[in-house]
C-alpha cells in the first residue's frame, strides 16, 4: 500500500524518481526499492516524503490514492479549441463568399456600363409617340437614369468591399 502510493502521488506530481530523491537527500535506488516495496522509509524520511509531495502522512500510509482521470479544465480547452476552430474556418469561408460577391458586383457593373455604351445609349433620341415603346423608353430611361447615379457609388463600395475581404497573408 504503501510502495503503491508513493509511486502513484509522485507520479501524479510529475517528479521522477531522481527528483523526488534529491528532494529528499537520498539516492534515486531508496526511491525505487520504496516503490517496489522492497524497504520502507524511517519516520523522519516518511515526514520529508510528506513534505516533498504535499501529501499528508495518511495518505501514504494507509488511504488508497486514485490516480486522476483526465482534467476536466484541459477537455474543456481541448472543446473550446475545436470550436474556435469551427468558427475561423466559417467566418473564413463567409469571408471568402463576401470577397467574390463583391467582385461579382464589379463585373456586373462593368459589363452593364460596357453594353450601355456599346447600345449608344439611345433612351434620350427614343420615340416616345408610340404607346408600345414609350412604356419600354420610360422604363429604359429610368433603369439607365438610376444606373448612371448609382452605378459609380456601388461600384466603388464594391471594389472598397473586395480590397476589405481578400485573403492576407
């Protein structure tokens, strides 16, 4: 009981045999004919023992020492890693979407810019006499109108936006 003790508390304090001798001005064997049970300490060396691995004299004596299960603060860590881990790899794929969202944005507003001028813009020459393509010329004016205002702020809020996102490093 006692050798098993000595063994397991030492243990569970992370000390080496060689430690734990030093700590007690005796050679590395003592501690390891203690463990084996093969000799037992004097009292004055059982107090040092004691003191050495802040275990109470009982408990080498007598009480059955349960070797700790895993720490549940270190699982704890090890949980709270493989979140934080979950949640870097969505805000970086949501990071990623934004980034080609916002160069999408760009594209389209080039390509919509680049077919208005390749059209010539006809909505201010439009015939608007005819019912049938004034309801068409109003409703091209108005895109083109808004389209020529809006356009440019979006556009650079979107190039802003795909600058902001893009992967670094």
């Amino acid at each position: 009981m006692l050798s098993e003790n000595i063994k397991a508390i030492r243990k569970s304090k992370g000390l080496s045999q060689q430690e734990l001798a030093v700590k007690l001005n005796v050679v590395r064997q003592t501690i390891s004919k203690w463990e084996q049970g093969l000799s037992v300490p004097d009292s004055d060396l059982l107090i040092a023992l004691s003191e050495a691995l802040s275990t109470p004299i009982s408990t080498l004596l007598g009480e059955t020492v349960v070797v700790p299960e895993v720490d549940a603060v270190k699982a704890l860590a090890e949980k709270l890693e493989i979140l934080n881990l979950q949640l870097a790899r969505r805000a970086a794929r949501r990071r990623t979407a934004l980034h080609w969202l916002m160069i999408a944005v760009c594209a389209i507003i080039v390509a919509v810019s680049a077919a208005l001028v390749i059209i010539h813009s006809p909505y201010l020459g439009w015939n608007y006499s005819d019912p049938e393509l004034a309801v068409a010329g109003t409703a091209l004016h108005a895109f083109e109108w808004l389209f020529v205002r809006l356009a440019p702020i979006a556009l650079i809020a979107a190039v802003v936006g795909a600058c902001l996102t893009r992967k670094k490093g």
